[in-house]
C-alpha cells in the first residue's frame, strides 16, 4: 500500500449496518475493524454526524475499512462525492479529508487513516455522547420474560 493508500476510519452512517454502508462500501472492501479516534469529539448532524476535534479522555468509535485489491481509486472516488469533498480547503466542501495519525485498533496498534471531518463552513450540532454514532438508535422495545 502506498502512503497515499490510507485506510479510511468511517464513524457514521458508513459503519456496518447503516444504510451508506450497503449503499457505498459493499463489496468494495478487503476489511473492516472496530477503531476508535481518540481526542475527537462526536457531533450530530443533519442525518449524519461529524468527528470534531475533543478534549483529553474523548473519543470518537467508529471502524477501520480497508478498500478491496485493485480497488482504491474507486472507492476514495464514491467516498469523496458521498462526503461531498471537492479538494482540499474547497470553499464547497461539506466534510474535509485529512490524514490521521492516532486511530487506534481494538488490540492497541495505532494506525494512519483518512479521516472525513467537517469543512469550516459546517456547524456540527449536539454533542453525542460517548461518541458512538450507533448509540443514538433506539433500543427496540422487546417484550421481557418473567
């Protein structure tokens, strides 16, 4: 993998189970892993949240995905556009991509990845607490058993 190669930490709708995932990331990944950005902070948004940088002790849970062999070009592509990321600094952009050196693995190795965090002209929401875009769903009603 080339140093441009980065593996991408997604922490919104792009996660497993959420609809962006299927909708973008199938079938164009070799592997995804549970990771975690620590020093980020997770905000809402207007159907999808946004990594901001946190205070000591934060973090943003998310996952680490690699792209599929042959396959990069392509998928940084579909993810820019689903970002609505037009280059760096672009006075259009919704989200910038920026590479991040500290997302950490379940196992501890600490991993360089791209990372989609809002442009300056988003105005991130409510904080979302315990920075788990997959906590805000609610808890289904199961009946209980006595």
């Amino acid at each position: 993998m080339s140093a441009a190669e980065l593996p991408f930490f997604v922490y919104g709708t792009l996660r497993p189970g959420e609809a962006n995932h299927r909708l973008f990331l199938a079938g164009r990944t070799a592997a995804e892993e549970p990771a975690h950005l620590p020093g980020a902070a997770l905000h809402d948004g207007p159907g999808y949240p946004y990594a901001v940088p946190g205070g000591p002790g934060e973090v943003v849970v998310g996952d680490l995905v690699h792209a599929a062999p042959g396959g990069y070009r392509e998928l940084l592509s579909v993810l820019d556009r689903l970002e609505e990321y037009l280059g760096p600094g672009h006075p259009l952009n919704l989200y910038e991509r920026l590479p991040r050196d500290t997302v950490r693995l379940r196992d501890g190795a600490v991993v360089r990845a791209w990372v989609y965090v809002p442009a300056p002209r988003t105005v991130p929401g409510a904080p979302i607490p315990g920075g788990d875009w997959l906590s805000r769903r609610p808890v289904p009603d199961v009946p209980r058993t006595p």
